[in-house]
C-alpha cells in the first residue's frame, strides 16, 4: 500500500506539496479550515469587484507558480498588469519611482544627491556580490546574514536613503521595516532584480490570486471548511484529530502558519517546539475602497515610508488588472497597513478602521484629498501577514531543517521556513514534498 499523508493547510506551499506527494504516488489528504484555498493568496468578491485580500499580484520571475499555471491549464490566466506608475510619498506630495537602478538616481527626490550616489553605488556592488542561491530559498544565504538591511544602508549611505529607500521598500512587501530583515535578504532580491530585471514586471491570474490554488485543489482529495485541532505522533505515523473525526497516517505536513503548527502540534520534540517558537511574523489590515476610476488612472501603486506617517505602507489602484476590478465607472484601491499600526487598530471594529484609513488615504493621495464620495469595499485582518526574516533566523531555520525536519514523520512546511513571498512558498512546497517521499521510503511498509 502506499504511505497515506495528511497536509494541513490549502495555501499554496500546502498544495503544491500535496500535488507533488500526489504525483509520486502517494495518498494524500488536504485539511483546510476554510471554504476555499489559497490561505494568503486570498480574493474576496462583494458587488461584483475583487479584493486581492493577501498576495496582490506576481512577477513573471515567479518560474514555478508560472509552470504551475501552464502544467494545470491555465497559462491563459497568467498575464501581465496593465500599464500603471509607480510612486513614491514623501513631504506632502507623490514622486515617481523606478525599479531601475539606472534611473533610481533621478527619482529618489527626498535623498539628497550624495546620498542617491552612494547608495546606487552600494546597491549595484551588493546586486554583483556572487551568490549561490536564491532569494526564494534563504537558507542557501545565511553566510551573508551578517546584519539588519537599514543599519547597513544608515551605516554606508546615510539616514534619508535608509527611512526613504530601504525601509519603504521593506515595508511594502514585508510590512514591517527594515531594522527587521536580513542583509542577506536584501542582497539576495537586489541580485534577482538585477540578474533578472527584464523578468520583474507585474503579472496577475485574470480572476484574483486565487487560480492556482483553485486548479491545484481541483487536482486532490481536500477536505474544506475541516479544522484539524489537534496532531499526535504514534511510533508508526501520526493521529491527525479534525472536525470530521480521526484518521491515522504515516506522516504529516503541517502547513499552516507557524503559529497554528505550534497550537495543534501536540507532542511536539524538543526541536519542533524550540523552532516554532523562534517564528514571528507581521501583522497588517489590508483594506479597500471603490474610487472614481478617472481619479486614479495615473496610479498602479505608492510607496509610502514609515517615517511620512507611520499607518498606510502601500496603497494601490486594482484597475490595472481588468474588468474584475472595476465597473460602472469605479475602481477599487487597496491599502496595506504598517504592521506597528495594524496591531494599534487590530481590535477596533471594521466601521473604524475603515474610517481611519480612510482619513489617512485622502492624506497621501493627492487624487482623493477632495474625493467625497469614497465607499468602504471589503477588508481583512492578518495577524500572521509575513514571516520576519530578521538578522539571526535565517540560521535557526537552517538548523532545523538539517536537525528537526521530519521527526516523527511531522514536517513543517510554509512561506516562515526561509522561502519568502508565494514563489517562495511554492518552492517550500517542493522542497518537504521531495524530503518527505525520500524519507517515506526508506521505511518498511506492512
């Protein structure tokens, strides 16, 4: 018989996972406490517009989710944004940015032009730094973990180009700022830009970031709106306890958040308990609103530092993606909030925070400073946003993957195990599906 495996989590590194578990032959069983897939690759719907409520869109970088699309039949699906500026806020008003490091010089307005200069230097020596690895795949990087990405740029550039620079961008993708993410992080994703700087253009799944999950799902035994409450390891496998009853299996992936792995993991070993303990991730509140079209058709996204404000990190107009997200001549606009921020309003109830941000969005919008007629759209809270990949964790993560990962037959799998962003998640996914059959196989079967 083949080895029965349960997955615990229908994100992406939970499916792609099971699919590749699948496609080895074994037996696979997906828990997932929701209705649908996708965990942070979430899309909402309300009054026939869509809220990419997690993951906003891709980069055509993303190799193994765009194989993905083409494996499952959807490549038609995976098409690039339409034409958008992006912009960054400082001092009252927006300035257009550039991914370029070419023309970074001339866009960074609040900088001053000696610092712009040194850190386009600094920025094009680290992008050049030989590496053996990926910014999907940090573990194979933590030589160069040797200290936080805005001490670093404060140290050899100076403070405007770490507030303004590094800690906005940060923040956009991360959430939090940049005192918290590794150096090697940073010069991992400036080698993929610069290596790669054609392939990171902006893409999306026509109908929401939803897709592939939905497509890989369709192809496994998943088990939706089915909580699984608690893990036990037996000498031969593992009890997975859920909502629908008990069921026995050979082993285990647990990929949920850090946070519901450590909950639901009854017996953790020492290793397990000791790792899972080290993760921390940021929270934000992703919120919209539905706009005037015409007064955002200027706009694909804005970069807004911590130090203009400290509340909305990024906002940006959806239009760009098609007719999902706008109709009868409005548009929605997303906006993601500082993690500091989003655990001040965390509790508040969705008529504040819509409220608040609202206020704060007409602020550093200078299309929306005398918009009246701004509707609330949908928002969601996510406590466990981002995984923090700060100075230190990227060698805990290595340590356990080489010590911890698989004892007694449970195994870890997610975006917190050094595998940043859906591209890296989809990896990850691989990765504990390979170490898994591999494992797998070298027991005796009754």
């Amino acid at each position: 018989m083949p080895p029965k495996v349960a997955v615990v989590g229908a994100g992406i590194s939970g499916l792609v996972c099971a699919y590749q578990l699948q496609k080895k032959g074994i037996e696979v069983t997906v828990f997932e406490k929701d209705a649908l897939p996708g965990g942070r690759m979430s899309c909402l719907e309300k009054k026939g517009l869509c809220f990419d409520a997690g993951a906003n869109f891709f980069v055509d970088n993303y190799k193994t989710l765009k194989g993905y699309c083409c494996e499952l039949g959807i490549e038609h699906k995976w098409q690039p944004l339409k034409s958008g500026k992006i912009y960054g806020f400082s001092e009252g008003r927006i300035h257009q940015l550039s991914l370029s490091l070419n023309a970074l010089i001339f866009y960074l307005k609040p900088v001053p032009f000696l610092q712009r200069l040194k850190l386009i230097y600094l920025l094009y020596t680290l992008a050049k730094t030989p590496i053996k690895g990926s910014f999907y795949n940090l573990t194979e990087l933590t030589s160069l973990d040797q200290t936080n990405a805005y001490d670093y740029v404060l140290e050899h550039v100076g403070k405007e180009a770490a507030d303004h620079v590094i800690d906005s961008f940060t923040s956009t993708y991360q959430f939090h700022g940049a005192k918290d993410i590794s150096l090697a992080a940073m010069i991992a994703l400036l080698h993929e830009m610069v290596t790669h700087n054609s392939e990171f253009a902006a893409y999306q799944t026509i109908g929401g970031m939803r897709q592939i999950p939905i497509a890989l799902a369709e192809k496994l035994h998943c088990l939706f709106s089915c909580e699984v409450n608690e893990v036990r390891t037996l000498p031969n496998g593992v009890i997975v306890k859920s909502s629908r009853g008990e069921e026995q299996f050979d082993a285990v992936v647990l990929a949920a958040t850090a946070n519901t792995s450590r909950e639901i993991l009854k017996d953790p070993t020492a290793k397990q308990r000791e790792f899972l303990s080290q993760v921390r991730y940021a929270p934000t509140i992703m919120v919209s609103f539905l706009v005037p079209e015409e007064l955002m058709k200027a706009i694909y996204l804005v970069m807004v530092p911590f130090i203009e404000g400290g509340k909305i990190c990024i906002y940006s107009s959806e239009g760009v993606k098609g007719e999902h997200f706008q109709r009868d001549g409005l548009v929605v606009v997303n906006a993601a909030l500082h993690s500091a921020y989003a655990e001040e309003i965390f509790a508040d109830s969705d008529e504040i925070i819509f409220g608040k941000v609202r206020d704060e969005i007409k602020r550093i919008c200078p299309y929306l400073q005398d918009c009246d007629c701004i509707q609330d759209h949908l928002l969601i809270r996510w406590q466990t946003a981002m995984p923090i990949f700060s100075h230190g964790y990227l060698r805990e993560v290595e340590s356990f993957l080489k010590d911890g990962q698989g004892e007694r037959s449970v195994f870890l799998c997610g975006d917190y195990l050094n595998s940043p962003w859906t591209e890296g998640s989809a990896r990850c996914g691989e990765r504990v599906a390979e170490a898994l059959y591999s494992l797998q196989m070298q027991l005796p079967r009754p």
